[in-house]
C-alpha cells in the first residue's frame, strides 16, 4: 500500500511521502490550535510544517512543484500560516495589543521585500548567463569575468527568504504564552532586519565590476580565442541532457585526432553532464550566436546526432559535413533518410553501408565511408576461459524502448527464462547482470520485470557466497577493497575541487590540468582491476551505474546475452560467443535476415532453452561452431582489425579536410575543385599531446 501511495503521490520515498502527509495534515491543525486557542499545540504544528517543508525542498520533491500548480506554492503555506498566528492572537484576546498591530505590519513589509529580492536574484542570474559556456577556451586572459555570488545567496533562494519569518513567529508564540511583548517586538525588528539585510547584501552583485561583461564582448573574446586556436575539426553536438552518452563516447576519439579538435555543444544540459576532456568545448544556445562565430578555419565538421539544430552548422558551405553516428546496429536509426544531408556518412564496417544500400533513403554509396568504430578499441579479444576460472555470462538487455514492441527488449518475456537458466547451468557459471540504465523508465512492467531478475541474482548470489565449493580468498579480497578505498579516495581529491559558483565562473576557470586528467584516466583503470579482485570469480553480480563500464563488464566475461542493440555489434568485437533474444518471435531465419548482428549468435526464444548451446560453446572451444562466423561478422560490422580503426579515423578527416579546402579554394580562383593542387595548402597535421594554445600555421 505504501508503495502504491509513493507511486501516485510520485514521491521518492516513505519517508518523502510522510513528510508530505504531515505537512499537509499540519496546516488544519494549525487553523484548530488557533480557533481553540493553543500557543503549545500551534507552535508544535507550525514547527511540523516549517521541518516537513524544508525538508521537502531539500529531496527536490516532485510534490511541491505539484502544490505551486494548484495554488498552493512556497509563498501561499508561508501566508497562511502568519494569517494564522494573527487569527492565534485575536482569539487569545490581543487584538489590542500594540505586538497585534506591530504583526500585521512586519508579515506586510515582510511580503513587500519578496518582490525587490526575487527581481534582485533574477537579475543576477540573467546577467551572469554567459551568451556562450566553455571548457578549456582561455577566456580568462581576454575577458574580466567576476567571482559569482556565494552560492548561499542563491540557492533556493525563495524558501530561505520567507524562512526568515521564523524569528517574528518564534517572537509573537513566545510573547501569547507570556504576555510579555518585548519577545514579540524583538523577533518582528529580527525578521524585519534579516530581510531587509538580504536584499542589501544582493545590490552590488547587480552593478559595477561585480557584472560580467555583456554578450558582445563575450562573442568577441571567443571569436579573439578561434582565430589563435585555428581549430580544424569540429565535433557538434544537440540533444536532451539524457543523450550526453552520445557525445561522452567521442571525446577519447577527439582527443586523439591529429588535427586540432574543438567541441560544439547547442544546450547547457549536455555541458552539466559532459565527462572531463582536453579538448576545447564551446556550448552556444543561440543559432545566431553559433552563425556569427569565426569558424574559418574549421574543414571537417562531425555530427554524432540527427537533430533540428545541425542546419545552423550544415549551413557552412566551407566545412565538409559528417554523420558518425552514436552506435552501429540494425536499429532504424542508424539508416535515418536525414543522413542524405551531409557530405560523407562515416560507418564501421561494410554492414553499414549495405544497410544504407537496402534501406534506400538516397545517401549514395560513394559518400559512405567505412572508419572502424574507435571507442572499441578498450575491447580485449577472448583466450578462452582461463585455468581454475568457471566462466563468467553478461546478461546486458536494452530498455523497453518508447513503445509496446515486443522486440524492443528481452526483460520482459525471458529475462527471467534466461538468468534461471544461467543460474541452474550444469557446468556452473557466474552471472552479471547489467541492464540498461534506462529500464523501468518508461514501463512499470520492465521494472518490475528487471526488479525481480535483480532478486534472483542476489538470493543466487547469497546461496554461492555459502557453498564451499566456490569460496573466495578473503585476505585477497579485503586487500582489493582496501585498494579500492585508496583509489577512489584519491579520485575523489583530483576531481573534488570546489564546485564552480556558476556557469560564468565556471567558464573562466575551465581550463582542465592535463597532468590531473592523465593521472584521473590511470586511476579509474586502477579502479576497474580492483573492483574485479574485490569480490570472488564466481559471484554473481547486479551491475548498475556508471562504473564498471559497460566494455570493462566485455573484457571480464566469457560469452553475452543481450538483445537487438549496438550493445551485440560492440561485443562482437570481443570475438567471443554470444546469444540474442528474439523476444518477438519471428522466427531464427527472419530474425537473421532483419538483423545483421545476430548472424552468429546463439538465437533464443523466450524460453531461453536454446542456451545449452552457448554454454556448450564457452565450456569447449570444439563445440564453438559459430568461431569461424563470429570472426566474419566483425569484419563485416567493424572493419579490418589493421590499420586501427584510430589510424583509419584520422586518415578519413585528412582526406575530408583536403576535399573541403580543394572545393574552398576553387570557390576563390573559379577552377574546379578537382583541378585545385593541394601541395602545401593543407593545414599540418597535428602532433598526440602538442599544446593548443596560439595558431600554428604549415
């Protein structure tokens, strides 16, 4: 029943959803301790409301931005509540009392010091929202940016402000319980002065040196910054801030580019949840603002997204355009008729560009590319499992998508199937389980669904934990836990540094320390080796979070089983055996025919009884007869392992890049572009690890 409660009430927790439940019972309580009267009973149901309120704004509840829309906002529960205590005092028969008047006019001029203080805190946010947000880009040099406010100031601003009636409150309950008025007027003159205090201590931040300079200096600064940086290749970015994966697994890839890289991103949203990198980063909200940029120098522009806001970029006759993508699978997304818009279309393997072939949505085969895919580059090929080891599964499924399909995902209708199986295997094994981190989100029975797998997993991996024959070495495991303590406390002190004041401050001083970035990148695979030794090699495992990463989950398992995502064609490059739900039930050679990926994979039903197969498969290598095919397939999805698919990346950027200044030159000297010799026209090419800093010219 509670459960049902948090649900609809859409509270995070009981504890949330009691909160809420007393705040609301606690304004008729007090409306009763005022009628009866009752100074005790009102000053403990006020206290009630005041901890439950501020304790609601703390967890962000979703309740109170309920509350606002139905006209019972912060403002209002404050109101009603000093309307309240004035009732308290006229029913206890003080309504002739000079703390009665004195009240009335504090609780009014405290309401008066609402609107200069909101108009104060908005206005220091409107001119302190830069027109441009950047990381890396040494604005500092160029610009005077001030400190921003403390953050105190700011923060829940409202609820801090009206909370200063409490010294009024606490003063007129003190002064009705013993009749002395002297409590009375000093919490009146405290409040008053506290509030009065508050929106002085705002009035410089809004003038002066303490303003940051106006959005034409900021332009100018930034386009000061391109000119001497000359970047050449540029990665674009828009989208939702739940889409920053798409751009988080391009950063590695950027940063290895042997051109100078600069990253553009169209929302604030997507900056907040970025992963460090050294590559310069621009955000620019406004299309006007991205059009106006000096982005001359730019050759090759990548586009990891199919969004709206890429015309303002695709605008550019002077960059040759590209789609990357952000995953490679059968999905429709990935032959998206908008591709046609841009000069190449970039794919891993050969199965990419016959997708566009089939698909038939007008991108010609000559403009498709094949570049490998970079960001697998972490993925280790399989040995076989190793002496003294049982083999370890990965059950990763995807998310139930944003329909009903039945194909969208195996959570459903065999997850269960499968983790018992795998649980029950002859030959045991160990199992991970790491589902997408969008399961649940949209389907009450997905997340029932992934609920009850994760119970599974736990009580198995409780059974393990007791049976001798698989117990682990706790002094090794205690030293790996101690390791882990120490990595994450020194992460922790790199990465810790005090949060920015805001998103001008944090613009000015964000430049990231390479040396810290380096090491932060030697921890984590640290980290990742100790996370793997901190618990036994047959312990089952419900993974969910950031880390371990989903490639780090690849390396320690033996065999996956997954459904139809870019999850199977990732794991492919592993070589290793692999099993994919047909939740849909089309059938083992129509799902073949609709789905590349699953080729040489083990095809289950929603029983799961084909997964002897695969277990067969990992316990001995002579019974693995998909080895040959699976070898096939990732050439056919991936590309050749040689040259790397780093080395093919940036080949397919110089080409790109002398394409674009062959057509910018024959623009300017009215010949073709074919006829244009390059020799010596073509930015040099960029050294691993050269700072970037002032232009550099060939």
């Amino acid at each position: 029943m509670i459960s049902t409660a948090i649900r609809v009430a859409r509270v995070g927790s009981a504890a949330e959803l009691a909160a809420a439940a007393l705040m609301m019972l606690g304004f008729p309580c007090l409306m009763l301790a005022a009628l009866l009267p009752s100074v005790a009973a009102f000053a403990a149901a006020a206290a009630v409301t005041y901890l439950a309120d501020h304790y609601l704004h703390r967890r962000g509840s979703y309740l109170i931005n309920r509350l606002g829309k139905v006209r019972a906002g912060l403002s209002i529960r404050f109101l009603i509540r000093q309307l309240l205590l004035v009732l308290l005092l006229a029913r206890l028969d003080l309504s002739d009392s000079l703390v009665f008047y004195a009240a009335i006019a504090c609780f009014l001029a405290f309401y008066g010091f609402q609107a200069p203080h909101g108009a104060l805190i908005t206005l220091i946010r409107l001119r302190r929202k830069m027109p441009v947000a950047t990381r890396n880009v040494d604005l500092a040099s160029r610009l005077r940016i001030p400190d921003a406010p403390p953050r105190r100031l700011l923060s829940r601003s409202a609820e801090k402000m009206l909370h200063l009636d409490l010294g009024a409150v606490v003063g007129v309950l003190v002064c009705g319980a013993t009749d002395n008025n002297v409590y009375g007027f000093a919490g009146i003159a405290l409040t008053l002065a506290l509030g009065f205090g508050y929106v002085a201590v705002l009035v410089p931040f809004v003038r002066g040196r303490k303003v940051p300079p106006n959005a034409e200096k900021v332009l100018g600064a930034v386009d000061d910054w391109l000119r001497a940086y000359r970047p050449e290749t540029v990665l674009y970015f828009s989208g939702s801030r739940d889409s920053a994966y798409q751009v988080n697994m391009w950063l590695e890839t950027m940063e290895q580019l042997d051109t100078r890289p600069l990253i553009i991103l169209r929302e604030r949203a997507i900056l907040e949840r970025m992963a460090p990198t050294t590559v310069p980063v621009i955000c620019v909200p406004g299309g006007v603002h991205l059009m106006n940029m000096d982005l001359s120098t730019v050759r090759v522009a990548l586009y990891a997204a199919n969004v709206g806001k890429n015309i303002h970029m695709l605008r550019v006759p002077t960059i040759k355009h590209v789609f990357i993508g952000h995953g490679d699978s059968d999905k429709l997304a990935s032959v998206n008729p908008f591709s046609k818009v841009y000069d190449e279309v970039w794919t891993a393997g050969r199965a990419g560009r016959d997708r566009y072939a089939i698909a038939d949505v007008g991108v010609r085969d000559d403009d498709i590319v094949e570049v490998g895919r970079p960001q697998l580059a972490p993925i280790q090929p399989w040995g076989g499992v190793p002496e003294g080891r049982i083999p370890t599964v990965l059950y990763a499924p995807t998310w139930e998508g944003w329909d009903d399909n039945p194909g969208n995902t195996s959570i459903l209708l065999a997850g269960e199937n499968i983790v018992k199986r795998l649980l029950a295997a002859d030959r045991p094994v160990r199992v991970l389980y790491k589902p997408h981190p969008f399961t649940g989100t949209r389907s009450a029975q997905a997340k029932a669904a992934h609920e009850r797998i994760t119970a599974l997993v736990q009580k198995a991996a409780a059974e393990r934990a007791a049976d001798p024959r698989f117990a682990a070495d706790s002094a090794a495991q205690g030293a790996a836990k101690a390791e882990l303590a120490r990595i994450e406390a020194r992460i922790a002190e790199l990465t810790g540094a005090a949060e920015k004041g805001d998103e001008a401050e944090a613009t000015r001083d964000g430049m990231v320390d390479t040396a810290k970035h380096a090491e932060v990148a030697r921890l984590r695979a640290e980290w990742d080796d100790a996370y793997w030794r901190s618990f036994g090699t047959a312990e089952h495992r419900v993974i969910t979070g950031a880390e371990p990463r989903l490639y780090d989950c690849f390396n320690v398992s033996d065999a996956m089983v997954s459904d139809i995502s870019s999850v199977v064609s990732d794991f492919i490059a592993s070589g290793k055996p692999y099993a994919v739900t047909d939740s849909a039930e089309l059938g083992v050679e129509e799902f073949k025919r609709q789905n590349t990926a699953v080729r040489a994979a083990v095809i289950l039903s929603n029983s799961a009884a084909e997964l002897g197969e695969l277990l067969a498969a990992v316990a001995d290598p002579a019974a693995d007869g998909q080895a040959a095919a699976r070898l096939e397939l990732k050439r056919y999805l991936l590309g050749p392992d040689e040259p790397a698919s780093i080395d093919q990346f940036n080949s397919a950027v110089r080409e790109l890049a002398r394409k674009a200044e062959r057509r910018n030159i024959g623009q300017e000297t009215g010949t073709s572009a074919a006829a244009v010799d390059l020799a010596g026209a073509v930015p040099r090419q960029r050294v691993t690890g050269e700072t970037d800093g002032a232009a550099v010219t060939g």
